[in-house]
C-alpha cells in the first residue's frame, strides 16, 4: 500500500470509531516515513483519543508516584498525555525516573514535541532529566526536532541556559546530529491524505465543545463529592483554553493548604464569570473549594431548579435583603451542611417560612438565626427533629439592624429538639440569655455581648475571655458568663486583650471610648482555676 492508501484506511478505521487500531497503523506509518505533518496529526489524534482518562493524582492509598508507575508499565500509547502531565513540576527524583521510563518506550511523536517544549520554557526546570531526554530524542531521530535543536542550543551558553552545565555539551551534540534528521517531502496526495486526518481532530473538537463540556459539568453537579469527575473537567476545561480547567487543578492539588498566588489571581479575575447566574445572589463572601463555590453569604434572587447550588456546602443568609427561604427548597443542595443567619426578612417576604417549614430530614450540622425578636414566635415550630434531624451546632448571631433578643434564646430552649445541641455559640443582650445558655452542659459554649461587648468562649475545660474586639459598651457578658458558669466546667481561663493594655487600668477601645476592666479583674482573682493573661 501507498502512503495514501494507509493514511485513508487509518482514517476510515478512526471514522468507524477503531481508534487504537488507526493510532496504530499511523505510527507503524511513522516509523517508516519521518513526514513532520505525520507526527503533528499522531500527537492530536492521541490527545483526542485520550481524552477522558482520568488524570495521575492521588486515590485511596495510594501514591501519585505508585499510580504513575503502574499506569506507564501498562504501556499504552493513549496513557502518555496524562503520563507527560505531571513530570514539570515533579521532584529531581521522579523527573528522573520518569524519563528514564520514557526514554525506554517506543518513540512517539508526542514524546519528541513534549520534550522541545519543556527545553523551550527553561522554567519548566527539567535540566535534571536532560540524559534521558536526549537518549529519547536520539532514538526517535524526529525531524521536527532539527532546525528547533539548531536555534535552542547553537553554542555551549545557549545550551548551558537551556538544560544547565552539565548537560550542554551533550545537548550540542544532539543538535549536530540532527541536522542529519531530515523530512521527507509530501506530494500532493499525501497532503490531501493528511488534511483529512485535520478534519478528524476538528470534529472531535467541535462534539467535545458542543456536548462533552456540558455533560462533564452536568455530571459534577449530579455527584459533588467525586474529585476524579472534577479532574476530568479540569483536563477538558485545559484543552479548550478554558482558565478555569487550571483553577480546578489548582485547587484539586493543594487539598487543604494555603492557595498559592496564581490561584488567588485566576479567582480574582474570573470568580464572576466562574459563578454565572449565581453572582447576583452574592456580592461578597463566596468561597471557592475543589474548582466550585462552596460558601455563600446570600444576598437575593436565584431559582431553586439551577444545578449549580449542589456544590454548596454552607450558606449565611445574613445579607439577605428579601426572601431566600425559597433558594433552601432545592433538590439540588445535596451537599449543604450549615445555614446560617436566617433572619425575619425572610418573614416580610413571605407570612412564613415556607421555605423552611416544609424541609424533611436535612442533612446540616449547623444550624443559624439571627437574635430578633420578631423570630421568637416562629422557632418551637420550626425546631423540629423531622425537620433537623442531624444538627448538633446552634449558632444566634446578632441582628444587621436592631437589638439582640435573648427571647429567640429561649425560645429555642423550650423545644424538646434543644437537647441534641452539643456546640452553642450565641448572641446574648444580658443576664437572661447567659443564665440560660449556662444552665445545660455543652460540649462547647460560645456567649457573644451584644453589640461586641466581648466574647466568652468555654471549650475543652477552657474559658476563653476575648476583650480584642470591644467596640462599644462594658463587657457585661463576661463579668455575667463568670457569675452563672460554674468554675468546675473548666481547668484554666485565659484572658484576652489589645496590646498596651495595662493591668488594673482602663481599656481604651477607641479614641472616644473607655471601658473599666476593674470589675473584670476583680472576679478573675477570686476563681480558683489558673488564669492566663497579658500580665501572666
């Protein structure tokens, strides 16, 4: 057959859906007739073809080191995208080790373009792995590489610059020898035979942009917990030039660590157009988790049928201006954990919480209100354990407008679904709210003054005194949670305050302000558990 004939017949054969067979016969092409225009249609037909295994992260208990092992003995060509993925920011050790093992496959157009690359972009830093490299260029003896080899490394600077001193010399040899690399040229029906390979790949392109991306994003949002459907979404969302397809990535990898600048510059620059219809429901306070928003504080709007709310995994309804209870009705929240700030301007949007009354078996663990008082009548008929079977955490912040009412407080006590709170953290305007919050053992306590006049915290037997954040009157709540909260509860109190704050004398809050701590420091040496303070 002529090389026209087997390039139709590979075409045929890709057409008819027999991928690995036409990938194949293309290489078995290849290694016969060096044509460049051949190893550029293999290395997109390959990308194509792989496009949908899944990316070489950590699974289980397994290493990323262990999977890449295990994926390359298996020795499919369709494996070396993902196989070349991660090697540029790898270790020295495992940059070296995975070259070696690339530079013992069979030589592929893939492999030679991958390594051009890396050596033009020196801060891919992969001059460690530069003898395999070149062992693995000189097998495959591509043409491509031989008028890019002349320009990269002509001398022993360019060379050292490119792949380091060690390796220059070896690199310039490598050059010289490839001007022997040369291409056949193509006639015309080889051409024509090759540009019908082109087609292949922009059909591809065109279904995996028209449907794939959409079905992957559905997928995503029908199953949120699964991070392999996510790193298949970031390898698509890459090869479409989609920034998100790195942030996704980005996130993925790093887990629970600090995010590095460049993700904090990809979600600066698109966190709008990332949240689509979402964004008018939150003008602030969206956080992103694993590529897709996880936290919202809630403003307005927002239909419940929108898939987009399953990634959700916590909501602080704080900001809401009108409405919202409806948003809590969507099938699709199944990964939602805490809500919070639930407020009354859901109650002037609609006669009740319809929203909420009509919630079965919700899967939080946090549960919120604001501390108003036109709350109090609705909360023995909205705790219930139908309704809120497992949340342990109760959280009453203090109202954007208005005065905290304790009534919410007691409200919630007198409902027999109270005894299940475990972690309380509560806004309290005076003596009745921390005598009631401190008449029941918590496995945490959390009793913030109204209108920030301090915080007391009790948890793991110690009682935590926050004065850093006083903007207003004299902490009244901490001088009451020391009265009603028996010393037996906890082993040690520590005392927080501004700096400069001297012993004895007054706290200067602001320029305008001053707050006694006289009465404070009085009760703290009559307790007889060790105290933790600035003067210690």
């Amino acid at each position: 057959m002529t090389n026209v004939e087997r390039l139709h017949a590979a075409a045929s054969a890709w057409q008819q859906g027999a991928r690995t067979e036409a990938l194949a016969s293309l290489m078995a092409l290849w290694r016969e007739w060096k044509s460049i225009g051949l190893g550029d249609r293999i290395t997109r037909l390959t990308e194509v073809a792989a496009t949908g295994r899944a990316p070489i992260r950590p699974a289980s208990s397994k290493s990323a080191a262990q999977l890449w092992r295990e994926v390359a003995a298996q020795n499919d060509p369709l494996d070396l995208p993902r196989l070349l993925e991660p090697i540029p920011t790898a270790i020295t050790s495992l940059q070296r080790e995975r070259a070696e093992v690339l530079a013992a496959m069979p030589a592929h157009p893939l492999l030679t373009r991958a390594v051009l690359e890396w050596w033009k972009k020196p801060e891919r830093r992969v001059e460690a792995m530069t003898p395999w490299l070149i062992e693995l260029a000189r097998a495959a003896a591509d043409p491509v590489m031989a008028e890019p080899l002349q320009a990269l490394m002509p001398a022993h600077l360019a060379a050292t610059r490119r792949v380091g001193r060690a390796n220059a010399k070896a690199a310039i040899q490598l050059a010289l020898e490839a001007r022997a690399w040369t291409a056949p040229v193509e006639d015309e029906g080889e051409v024509a035979a090759l540009a019908a390979l082109d087609a292949l790949v922009g059909r591809q392109k065109a279904a995996s942009a028209g449907s794939y991306l959409p079905a992957l994003f559905a997928k995503v949002y029908a199953a949120p917990k699964d991070d392999a459907l996510r790193a298949l979404l970031a390898d698509e969302l890459v090869a479409q030039g989609d920034a998100r397809g790195e942030f996704v990535s980005l996130q993925l990898m790093r887990g629970d660590a600090k995010p590095s600048a460049a993700e904090k510059k990809l979600l600066s620059q698109w966190r709008d157009t990332w949240l689509g219809r979402l964004g008018p429901c939150f003008r602030k306070g969206v956080e992103f988790k694993r590529g897709f928003p996880v936290h919202g504080a809630y403003e307005k709007g927002g239909d419940p049928s929108w898939p987009e709310w399953s990634t959700f995994e916590s909501f602080d309804f704080t900001p809401a201006l009108l409405g919202g209870a409806d948003v809590l009705e969507s099938p699709h929240l199944t990964s939602l954990e805490s809500v919070v700030g639930l407020g009354g301007s859901m109650l002037q949007a609609r006669e009740r919480f319809e929203g909420v009354f009509g919630l079965e078996a919700t899967t939080w663990h946090t549960l919120g209100f604001l501390a108003e008082e036109r709350l109090v009548p609705a909360m023995g008929a909205l705790l219930t354990a139908r309704r809120f079977p497992n949340v342990r955490t109760l959280v009453l912040s203090p109202p954007v407008w208005g005065s905290v009412s304790d009534g919410v407080l007691l409200a919630a006590m007198r409902s027999a679904w109270f005894s299940r709170v475990k972690h309380l953290d509560v806004a309290v305007q005076g003596a009745q709210g921390v005598v009631a919050a401190a008449s029941q053992p918590f496995e945490s306590l959390v009793l913030r003054g109204a209108h920030g006049a301090g915080r007391a915290e009790l948890r793991d037997g110690v009682l935590s005194l926050d004065l850093e954040a006083i903007s207003s009157r004299a902490p009244e709540v901490l001088l009451l949670a020391l009265e009603h909260l028996p010393a037996t509860s906890y082993g040690r109190v520590t005392l927080s305050l501004p700096r400069g704050t001297r012993a004895g004398t007054v706290l200067s809050s602001s320029t305008w302000r001053k707050v006694d701590l006289g009465p404070l420091l009085e009760r703290l040496k009559r307790l007889s558990v060790p105290v933790e303070s600035p003067w210690s």
